[in-house]
C-alpha cells in the first residue's frame, strides 16, 4: 500500500509495549462521496426525481394502506406490509429508469439491492408505525409520518449502494 494512502498514529500505551495502529483513508469513503456529492447539480435533479418517484409510492402505499383496512378489513400491520410490497415494486420501476437512468447496468443486483435497502428502511418505517399507533395516533397518520421518517435513509442507501453504477 503507497505510504500517501495510510497514517500511522500512536495509541497511548495500555500495558507494557506501545502500539502503532495504521489508519486507511480511502479515496472513496462514504463522507467523501457525500461531500463531493452534494456539489454536483446532477444529484440535485436526482433528488427531486427521486422525490416525485417517492411521492407516487407514498401515495400508492397509503392507498392500498388504506383500502385494506377500511374496505379489506385486514389487521394495520398486515395492511402496512401489503402496502410496502405494492410500493416499493413501483418506486423501483420507476427509480431505475427515470431517477437514476440505470438501465444497461445488472438489473438484478440493483433488485436485490434496492428491496434489501427498502426492507431495512422498511423495518424502521414498521417500528414508527407501531410505536405511533400505540401511543395513540390513528392508523392513517402513524402510516403517512413513517413513511415520511424513512425516506432520508431510503434516498442516500439507494443512490450509493442500490443504483451505483
């Protein structure tokens, strides 16, 4: 490894010998990329697409939320995974070809990276549900704030790991 590449930094001792540790500093670290990132106006455009793509889903996923509590009479946690799986197949339809313009790159890594990225967002989207629901707020709203409370995570996890091409 080139010496411009690593640090060396001395620990205080904590026994009777003194330790080196080496520290990497690579050029593609997840703060670098976010600083470099947000610099560039490409990102900014994706963003908003990303967001109108989001708008849809957040739509789209009360709908079905909504219908099968109301119409379906299906129990809310049910409704919300229903709802997750209907959403989250439209968003990646259109957040591969539109937000993120990746369609010559493997459209099956980006599935499996986009529903394990939306899975994960998905679980803390559930837990604000239900944390929501059991402090009292109705069902509709809890919904409509979790999905609200994910979407941060969801954009920066699908832009650097999902759809990198």
């Amino acid at each position: 490894m080139s010496e411009d590449m690593t640090s060396t930094l001395e620990r205080p001792a904590v026994g009777p010998r003194p330790r080196a540790v080496q520290v990497k500093h690579s050029p593609t670290a997840l703060h670098v990329r976010v600083r470099h990132g947000v610099r560039k106006p490409h990102n900014w455009i994706q963003l908003v697409r990303f967001g109108a793509v989001g708008a849809t889903g957040y739509v789209v996923n009360l709908a079905v939320f909504v219908a099968c509590i109301h119409l379906l009479g299906v129990d809310y946690r049910v409704s919300a995974v229903l709802a997750w799986m209907v959403s989250v197949t439209n968003n990646f339809w259109l957040n591969r070809h539109w937000t993120f313009g990746a369609r010559q790159a493997r459209p099956l890594r980006q599935a499996i990276r986009f529903f394990a990225v939306s899975a994960a967002v998905f679980g803390v989207t559930y837990g604000v549900l239900v944390a929501l629901v059991s402090g009292g707020v109705t069902k509709d709203l809890a919904q409509a704030i979790a999905i609200a409370c994910g979407t941060p995570l969801n954009f920066v996890a699908q832009k650097l790991w999902s759809f990198k091409v």
